[in-house]
C-alpha cells in the first residue's frame, strides 16, 4: 500500500478481493497494513496466525525506480525477505509443525543480459545490470541457504512481464495508455528492437496457486544433514513479443474499448529511442520444468490480455 504508484489501484484491488468474500461467503481473508521491514510485527503476525503456506509478493519492483531510490529496495526486498525468512525459521520452534511451503516471487530479471534464450532455470545468472535484479538474485540465494539450514520447503518464481487489469502505472502498456491519452508520445526503446515475454496477471495467479499446494520433497543427504527442498521455477508465455508488435495490439485493443477514438494518429505520437539503463533487449522464458512439474503452462495471448486491461482502464478511470 505504499505511494510508489497511484495507492487508488491499490485500493480498488484490495476493494475486489474483500468484495469477492462477501459475495462468496468466504471467510480466513485478514488484510493487516504493515511494512514487512518491521520484523517485531512480522514475527508477532505469525505467532498469531501459524501460517502453513507463506507467499511473498511484497517487493519494490521496477528496474529504473531502482536507479534513483536504491535504498527502497534494500528495505523491501533485502531486510523484509529476512524477515520473512526468520519468521519462517522460527515457526518450527519447540517442536511446532512449521511452515509448510514459502513460496516467494523472483524476476526474469535475474538473467541480466544473458545471450543464451531461452532463458532457463539453470542459466548461471550472476550479472544482474541492475539493483532490483540483484536483489531478487539475493532473495534464492537467501531462500537457498535457510532450505539449506533449517530444511524450509520454498520455491522462488521468476515472473516475466507481468500485465493485466489494475496493473502496475509504470509498465509500459500502462505508461503508454496514460500518455496516449494525453496526446503524449510514447517513447520505444532500443529503436523497438526489444522483446518481451508478457504474461497475463491470471496466469501468474494460477501458476502460484498450483506451486504453493506442492512444496519440495524434504531429503536427508548422504551426510545424514538435509538436501535443501528448494525449486525455481519461471513463469512466462514462451512466447516473446516484439515491442513494435505490442504497440500496435495495444492500440487496436484501446480503439476497440473505447479508451482512444477510431481516428487516433499513432505515428505522430511514436519516438524510437535508444536502450535505457538496467534494461535488456529480450525476456523469454524456457518453462518446460513448470509444465513437467505441475503440467501447466501461461496461455492467455497478448490481445486477449491487452483487451482485458483496455476494457478495466476504461471503466477504472473514463
């Protein structure tokens, strides 16, 4: 719930999930507004609650926001997932039955400016071209070493590109929508020769939903100490998008809502310019270890995701 971008978003996603459990009649949904920074309150949440599953979706996300405001993310991704870390450490005191399976969100960004793609699980990936991708870095090999000690089942998910209805202001098809309705240009970068491996926000839901519910095996090693019960695992389309190609979607897809007229002059609102700071030419997701493993795979196109987003945007803010 922090100011990072626009809290209204936040508000209108926490709006929807508590709505979901009225209509439902769905009970267990507690929303507690904290800073996961704060270990005291963290620590004292799990002493109230016992949690058996554990996901951590908090993080400061963005790769140039992390540029100018490094020290956000040392807070968040950093001190907070050792916080996350410790609590989770600490649930199997006195012989309690523990966490059962931390599940924590990584990024494709790890992977850097690696040449080989599609990107995969076992790619070394140690240099990452921004502080965010070192940080999600940080939190497998954090997440490695409790596996390792204190025999914690976790999973990290390395997402791609994720987009879709209420969605983040500072991605691209969002940032762009915003300054095409201003009559803004929008700028390309790497003179639209990038590409990205988008994946639509249901299914990252439905990909975390299946991984939280099957954690790693706990093992005992030869050595008679534990093999750590610990997986990676990327979520992505496997289907990289050229940006210029996303452009032109999205605007159809914007047209068709409703949220920029038939006539829209798309050229005259277009600038193709060089590669920015921290970013890389193209995201791409090998995934074959997800679908042997939970036999799943994301599928929902590009229009289809991009028109979802379009006909939100128009209800959320026209």
């Amino acid at each position: 719930m922090c100011d990072y971008y626009d809290v209204a978003i936040k508000n209108y996603r926490l709006k929807q999930i508590q709505s979901q459990k009225e209509e439902k009649k769905r009970s267990g949904f507690i929303f507690i507004k904290e800073n996961i920074s704060n270990k005291v309150v963290l620590d004292n949440i799990f002493k109230d609650y016992f949690p058996d599953i554990v996901v951590n979706l908090a993080a400061q996300a963005g790769v140039r926001y992390s540029i100018t405001n490094p020290d956000a993310y040392i807070e968040s991704n950093l001190i907070g997932f050792y916080n996350i870390l410790e609590a989770c450490r600490h649930s199997y005191d006195h012989g309690a039955k523990g966490v059962e399976h931390l599940v924590y969100a990584s990024s494709s960004s790890v992977y850097g400016s690696n040449k080989k793609v599609p990107y995969s699980t076992e790619d070394k990936v140690d240099n990452p071209v921004s502080l965010y991708a070192a940080t999600k870095k940080s939190n497998e090999l954090m997440a490695h070493a409790y596996s390792k000690l204190y025999n914690i089942p976790s999973t990290g998910l390395r997402f791609f590109t994720v987009y879709g209805p209420a969605g983040r202001p500072d991605m691209a098809y969002f940032n762009f929508t915003n300054k095409l309705r201003k009559g803004e240009k929008i700028q390309i970068f790497n003179y639209g020769n990038c590409k990205r491996d988008f994946t639509y926000v249901d299914d990252i839901v439905e990909g975390i939903i299946k991984v939280m519910q099957s954690p790693p095996e706990k093992k005992m090693g030869d050595d008679g100490l534990p093999i750590p019960p610990y997986k990676l695992y990327n979520i992505g389309n496997h289907h990289p998008e050229n940006l210029l190609d996303f452009v032109d979607i999205l605007q159809q897809e914007l047209i068709r809502a409703g949220v920029l007229p038939k006539d829209y002059d798309f050229e005259a609102h277009k600038e193709l310019v060089p590669m920015q700071p921290g970013d890389v030419p193209v995201t791409y997701a090998d995934t074959a270890d997800l679908e042997r493993d939970f036999g799943f795979k994301p599928s929902t196109s590009l229009r289809e995701g991009l028109g979802k987003f379009a006909e939100w945007y128009k209800e959320f803010y026209l």
